[in-house]
C-alpha cells in the first residue's frame, strides 16, 4: 500500500465560467467563496465520502461528483488504494459558480498531494471531469479547468484536452446569487443548437478581444469585449433583475459582466475594489426591490486555484 | 485650395484575412507582393486614376476601389479638392490576397498624408472599406486593417468599428496562388447563414488560442488554433489540390495554415526561412502534378502597413 500516514486539507474555489462572451470555453476562479475538503488514506480499497455540511448530497462515491472524479483517478492507477474524504461545502450546489467543480477538483488535487503528485494537473482535470458527468450528465472544463489552475482558462479544446493559461491584470468580483434555482440541464436544454453565422462571428470578435485584453491588460478592451449576443439573450430570461443588474451595474463603473456559468448568479467585472462594493451595492437594491434573497461576494481573482492547508 | 505641390509614394501591401479560425475578424499583411500608387493634387476637384498596369480596371472613381475610398474620403472633408492617383498593382485582383484592400488602403493613406495626417488610422479604415464595398459588395476591414495597420489585427466589431493591433512572433508565410478564378462573392454565396453551436464553440476555442498564441510567441499553440471546422470544409472544395497542399506542407513542417480570404491562394505559417521554402517546394510540386499554373511567394509579416517611399 501507498498509505503513509498523514492527510491533506484543501480549499478549493468557486469559478466563473464562460465569462460571457466565451461559452464553455473560459473561465476563472475566484477567492471567495470556497469548499474545504480534507483527504486520507484508508486500510481498505475504495471510496469513503462524508459530508460535513448542510446539502445533504449523496455519499455513494459514483452519485457524488467529487467521489466520481476520485473513481476515475483509482482507475487509473489500477492500486488496491482507499481514500476517506470529507466535505465542507461553502459555494452552494446550483449556483452557478462551480459548486460541483470545487468538490471534483478538490478531491483529485487532495488525493494527487497523499500520491506525490504522481499525476500532471491535465490529468487532474480529466478526472474531474467525471464529477460533471455526475453533475450535469456533461464532460465540461471550463470550471474543472480554472479551479485546478486557478486564474483564467481558456478551453481550446475538450477532446483532446487543451488548457491555456491567460494571465489577467488585477480586476474585482461581485458576484451575486439570487436564490431560485436554475438547472444546468435546463439552462443547456433551452438554447438553440444553431445560431446564425453573423451571430457566430460577432462572438469570435469578442472572444478575441477578450483574450487580447487580458494578455494586454488593456481593461477598456476587456470592458468591450465582455458582450454576448447568443447566450445571454436566452438564458438571462431565467433569471429575475438580469437586464436592471447589468445595466446599473455598468452605470456604478464596472467593465462588464453578465450570467456566471448556467446561472441564476451573476458577476461583474471592475478594476478597483470600490468600485466593486458599489456594484454590490445595486446588487442588493435592486434585488431587495424584487423581494428576492440573495449572497453576494466581493472578491478578486483566484491565481492559484486549489490550495493546500494545514 | 489645400495644393501645396509635391506627391507621395507608397507601397501598399498584400494581405491574408481570416487566418483559418477568424473569419472576418482576422488578417495580416505581408511583405511580398505589394501594389505602388503615387498620390498628387490636381487643380480642379475631383479624382483622377491613371492604371500603369496590365489589369484594365475601371478607372470611374466610383468604379474603381481606390476610387470609392477617396471619394468617401472626400465627402467627409468636404473641400474642392483633387486628385490624381497612379496606380501600379503588383497584386493579382481576385487572387485572395487582398488585392482590393491594397488599392482602397494605399490610396487613402497616401492622399492623407497630402493632407498632413489629417485623418486617424481608423477614419482611414472606414474610407477604404468602401473600396470592398465596390470590390465585393460587402464592407468589410479584415483585409483593409492589417493593410494599414500592419501586422496581425482582430476586428472586433465593425459597426462601431473596433481594431484591436496583436503582436506576433517572427514568422515566415509561404503563399501559392494557383491560377483559377473564385469570386469573392461566390465564395461568400456557398457558405450556409447558420451554423451548429457545437462548431462554433470549437471555433471560438480556436481563435482564443491563435489570439493568445501570437501574444505569448507560442509557436506550438499558433499552430494547434490554426483549424476551422466551419468555412474551410465548404470554401475549400473550390480550390484544387487544397487538402493535399495542407497535409504535405505540415509534414514539411509549417505550424499550419488554410484559405487565404475567400481563395484561392493558399498560405502557410513557418517558424524559419527554411521550412517557408520546403512548403514553397511541396506547393510546386503538387501544382505541377495537377498541371496548374500558380505563383507563390516566401515572405514575412509585413509590420508597418502601407508604407511610403521617395
């Protein structure tokens, strides 16, 4: 057996993927909030899941999605191994900042560090993956990706994988989550699988530009570019105060921003931290005029994604 | 009158837009081919084009690309101004290099300066591309910006337009131009108004890498985004030999490369001089195979744009 004895705490981010104009293929991870996780071996082979919050989620390792991302690296490694790990989850399942990504990525990270990181973070990401399958019956890495990373990703491809790394200047998260419920099935089943060329090509623009903007920190191009004509249009109908929170949030002074992941929260985008808090501020406004509960957070990019503690 | 005596000269060149994954969005100039004007005031108002070359184009301003792009320029200036331009073209028209873009591009920045850099880049941007309007029907920049810019540029949007300049690391572009005729309007006439999301995601995947590749000098990445799952299957079909010439110019060692603009040349990415030859070699073969007639050229990144001479 590998078992040395020992354990490893993580804490792994939520993540804000598509960033508007680049469905499944961009994503960052953000500070705040985060799950904690803690891993160990265990003398028999296989999978222990314990739940140390209030979700209720499953604990058979192939239902859950952090348990389905550890099967796949055991797998792998094709070892009599048995892990036991436990969860505290902070970032709420179905809020559409990369709930089940962060149980995922976390697990396999954790259980890379007890194996001396004998796997490549692609092949982290691979694994994690099978925790999407779980979640939303799709292999997607656009949250699995940043959060194993940590801050921007871009998915050039999914088969064969191909993660690049975008640096970003300092840029601030609001991030708000209206308390409905939004399925990533539901999200995916509502758009159209074809959209007409002209659409197609005013996304690439901006995908571009996007991409331009962060590697040139040049934060009125990431302003600009932060524009979804294909997605947004549809899915934002879901969610209540969409268009006002927008709007305001853009007069307060932030870049941009729109729906994170499949929704129901929203991010936005500012180059200071003031600026940030008076978006935050909207935020509240605006939803406690609808009558709505809602969290908010302000934080800034996550640069390293998963992170070991003691 | 403005009259002060004198004229300009300048070298205005080539282009290839699209560069595989962005169509219409993308476009670099190059160094070799490149058409020569030469730009002076005339005593009465009006435009005067003289051809010195041996293609027998219109020479009714509003007729002729560099034509329209002057007089657009002059309805904005509004003064009785005139001009005689002389017109040189090295660029084969209809050959996919950008042979309009050259005319309405190196006209406009030519009377400009006459006009003491009255107007900005972009002002001359939107001249010119009323020159693709004559030449194409359709305004579009992705050829006219790199033509004036230089270098690679993304069109973000185009109306407002939004030219975005990318750095790029040095690079070697082998172009064969094989002596059919497709019109630009016919190629654009094949291509179907919509298109499946799951292509279009790969295709955004796609310039997000080429975007990032050239700023970060990734000759790997430039070459794994060089890949359209969308306009090339279709537009190719109109170029002879296209997929034998891909194929064997990557196995000679080119990063990658496709359509040059609606066709038909064809161009490749090289990291040195001697891999752009070693392409330049297999396109001569296999044209000489197909017994086709063809041009190539073995050049670089054209960095300034038009460019003026004594």
């Amino acid at each position: 057996m590998m078992g040395s004895g020992g354990s490893v705490s993580v804490r792994s981010p939520a993540t804000v993927a598509n960033m508007v104009c680049g469905f499944d293929v961009l994503g960052f991870a953000v500070n705040d909030p985060y799950d904690e996780m803690h891993i160990r071996f265990t003398d028999e082979a296989g999978i222990i899941i314990i739940n140390e919050d209030e979700y209720n989620l499953p604990t058979e390792p192939e239902l859950n999605v952090a348990g389905a991302a550890l099967l796949a690296m055991l797998e792998e490694l094709n070892e009599p191994i048995g892990f036991e790990l436990r969860i505290c989850k902070h970032i709420k399942p179905g809020s559409g900042v990369g709930s089940s990504a962060a149980s995922a990525a976390g697990a396999v990270v954790a259980a890379n560090r007890l194996l001396n990181d004998r796997f490549t973070k692609e092949d982290l990401v691979r694994f994690a993956m099978n925790g999407e399958k779980v979640a939303s019956g799709v292999k997607h890495a656009d949250n699995i990706a940043p959060c194993i990373y940590g801050g921007v990703t871009l998915i050039r491809s999914i088969f064969p994988l191909d993660i690049i790394e975008l640096t970003a200047p300092p840029l601030y998260v609001t991030i708000v989550h209206p308390q409905i419920e939004v399925r990533t099935a539901d999200a995916r089943g509502i758009l159209k699988q074809q959209v007409l060329l002209k659409d197609a090509i005013r996304q690439w623009g901006n995908i571009g530009g996007l991409v331009a903007g962060l590697l040139k920190s040049d934060y009125e191009l990431i302003g600009r570019s932060l524009e979804d004509v294909l997605i947004e249009p549809v899915r934002s109908i879901l969610i209540p105060g969409f268009d006002m929170i927008k709007q305001q949030s853009k007069e307060a002074g932030a870049l941009g921003g729109g729906i994170s992941g499949s929704g129901p929260s929203i991010f936005m985008l500012s180059k200071d931290e003031s600026t940030a808090k008076l978006v935050e501020k909207e935020m509240h406004h605006i939803y406690e005029q609808l009558g709505l509960e809602h969290h908010t957070y302000v934080t800034t990019i996550n640069q390293t994604g998963v992170k070991f503690i003691k």
